[in-house]
C-alpha cells in the first residue's frame, strides 16, 4: 500500500479508521478467533548485535543471565506444555547475529525443528540473519514461520540499530520467503520514531511479494541496563489501536499480532485492539525474557469478549509468490 495511502487512513477521525479496518476484518476473517501463539527463548542473552531496545545484547548491561542453546528434551517439554495449554503456534527465538549452515549449533537447531514440527502446531523460528541455504535447510526442517522485524521505518533505523542493516532484514525476509516459508514481520511502537516512520515501515512491509503471513506490533518494554531503560515518548493506546487498524487494511490476509507490551495494556484497551483488527497474541506468562499476561487473565478476557482461541493447523502452507506486483528492495 503506497505511503499517501496509509496517510489517508492515519490522518481519518479513530472511529472513521476503524469502522474501515472492521469491514476489511470481517471480509477476511469471520471466525471471531484469535490465534495463540507460545514464545520460548531456546538460546538467551550474549548477542553481538546492538538492537537498542532489547535485553539480550551483549553490548548493554541488562543483567540478565546468559544460557546456552536448550537440550531438545527440555525444548520438546515446553512445546509439549504449549500444545496442551492451547496454543496452536510454537515460536522458538534465539539471540543471534544469525545462522550458519553446517554449524553444530544450527545442526541442533533443525533437529530441535524436526522434531517440535511433529507437535501438530505451526513452528516459527526467530534466529537472526538467513541465507538462502539456511532458510531451505528450515523449510525442509518443518518451520512453517520465519519472523525477522523490520522494527521501525530504514530512515529512523540505524538510531536504533548499527551493527545491521535494512537491507540485511530485507534480504533475510526475501531468502525466507524464497524457501517457502511464510514470514512474520512487523515492528515495536516506541522507539522514538514519529508517526510518518511508522508508516513508512507499514509501506515497507505490506509491499512484500508475497505479503507477510503474520504482522506483529510490539510495544517497546523498556528493558533495564538497555539505552531505551528509560523508554521514549510511550505510545498511547490510541495510536496502538489506529497502527494495528492501519496494518489490518495494508495487511488483510495478515494476521496482525497485538504482541509485546500487553502487560501495560488494560482488558478495554486490548479489546479496542481486537476490534481494530488484532487476531493474535503471544500466549504464557514469558515472551522471550520479559513478562506477558498470564494464561488464565487471556482466556478470561477471551471469553467475556466472546471470541475464542483458534483451533490447530498444522498444514500451514507458505502463500504462493506472484511477481505481478513490484518486489520490494531486496529482491533486486
Ligand atoms: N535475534 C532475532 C532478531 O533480531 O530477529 C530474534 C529475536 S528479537 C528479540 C525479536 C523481536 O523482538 C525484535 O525484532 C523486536 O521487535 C522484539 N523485541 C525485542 N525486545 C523488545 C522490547 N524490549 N520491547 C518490545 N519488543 C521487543
Ligand atoms: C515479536 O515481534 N515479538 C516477540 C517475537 N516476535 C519473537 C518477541 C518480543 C520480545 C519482548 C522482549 C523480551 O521478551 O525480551
Ligand atoms: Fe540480538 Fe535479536 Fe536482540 Fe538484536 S533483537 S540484540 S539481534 S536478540
């Protein structure tokens, strides 16, 4: 969707937005359903990269305690607790630069793949930078998501971000999507960046070829020992609710990811979330090492909104690539 296009629907009066953004809703999905999605930390902590936001760079003193790549058994158990609680999708996050094909450590990790894949519920995997043979190698493995974010807009992120680039992402996405993996991506609110960035990463993002499978909106937890400890201007629900009402039309066959930060969120604005379009959350009590609502509050709030948790797929295919549209940058 082109930038003015998304500075028609920002610059619309909330209720105007949203009454757009239930009608696009309701024409792709009339299930009333929200996806559960159970995140797991399989290597925490010591990372290279410089992310600003995030606790598991090694470069801020966050304090948090490094661990090294889980045992599969150990993996397999909390996989197995996610499938019995409800969730329908396992995403596995490791703090990495990336992988590399032919390594011990990814060796683990397409065993650990092999094996959660057979759970019956959709594998994403959140592992850093791919390329081309690493994403067919997860592919092969039974990973049905890759999630890489594009975090913000390429002009706000190098404020946030040095040791990678846009591009890196973008080519990381392209390599993904050429595997035929379907992609998670999306980005944190609360970065300092201003709305025409936020925007700008939604221009980004809805201009995919194929268009992303799934659009997480995070809300920046401010981490401490990190250099957004003391957070930016904080993000009020109202511009949350307009993003996730934006990205639901950009995005319609996306399921949009109302994701970290739901902690500070109370149950009326989550469920001004919903109803902008929102039809996912991160499940359990932990996201990788910060905190998320507990089990028992979501499917309370679940149930008094009258929704309900989505049922199993696992034969999630990756959508098909048309190139009838104009591939984004890193295709070239
Ligand atoms: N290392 C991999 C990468 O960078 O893609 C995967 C893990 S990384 C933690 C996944 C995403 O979590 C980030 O892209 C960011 O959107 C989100 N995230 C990390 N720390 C966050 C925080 N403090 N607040 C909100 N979102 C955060
Ligand atoms: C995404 O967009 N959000 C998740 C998942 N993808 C990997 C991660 C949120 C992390 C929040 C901070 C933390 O737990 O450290
Ligand atoms: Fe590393 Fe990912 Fe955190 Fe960046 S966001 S520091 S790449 S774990």
């Amino acid at each position: 969707m082109l930038y003015q296009e998304l500075q028609a629907l920002y610059d619309l009066p909330l209720f105007d937005l949203l009454k757009r953004s239930r009608d696009v809703h309701d024409a792709h999905w009339n299930d009333n359903e929200i996806q559960l999605c159970t995140l797991l930390s399989i290597k925490t902590g010591g990372c290279s990269e410089d992310c600003s936001y995030c606790a598991q760079s090694a470069r801020h003193s966050s304090g948090l305690q490094i661990e090294r790549l889980m045992d599969k058994d150990a993996v397999m158990e909390r996989a197995k607790l996610a499938r019995d609680s409800g969730s329908t999708r396992f995403c596995m996050g490791a703090a990495w630069r990336g992988v590399r094909s032919g390594t011990k450590r990814f060796e683990q990790v397409l065993d650990i793949v092999r094996d959660v894949s057979a759970l019956g519920m959709e594998v994403c995997t959140t592992l850093g930078e791919l390329g081309p043979e690493e994403a067919l190698q997860l592919k092969e493995a039974g990973v049905t998501a890759y999630n890489h974010n594009l975090d913000t807009s390429r002009e706000h992120y190098p404020n946030i971000v040095t040791t990678h680039t846009y591009d890196d992402r973008l080519r990381t996405i392209r390599n993904a999507q050429d595997a035929g993996m379907s992609v998670c991506c999306g980005g944190i609110l609360g970065l300092g960046e201003t709305p025409e960035d936020r925007l700008k990463m939604l221009e980004v993002i809805s201009e995919f070829n194929p268009q992303p499978e799934s659009v997480p909106i995070n809300s920046l937890m401010p981490m401490p020992g990190t250099p957004l400890e003391e957070g930016k201007d904080p993000v009020t629900v109202f511009e949350l609710v307009r993003m996730i009402a934006i990205a639901r039309i950009a995005v319609p066959k996306a399921k949009v990811r109302l994701s970290a930060g739901r902690t500070q969120l109370s149950e009326e604005a989550q469920a001004m979330c919903f109803f902008a379009g929102a039809n996912s959350i991160f499940y359990g009590d932990k996201l990788l090492t910060a905190k998320n609502p507990s089990i028992q509050k979501d499917l309370d709030l679940i149930k008094q909104l009258g929704l309900s948790a989505k049922q199993p797929n696992p034969n999630l295919n990756a959508p098909e690539t048309s190139c009838e549209k104009p591939l984004s940058p890193c295709c070239s």
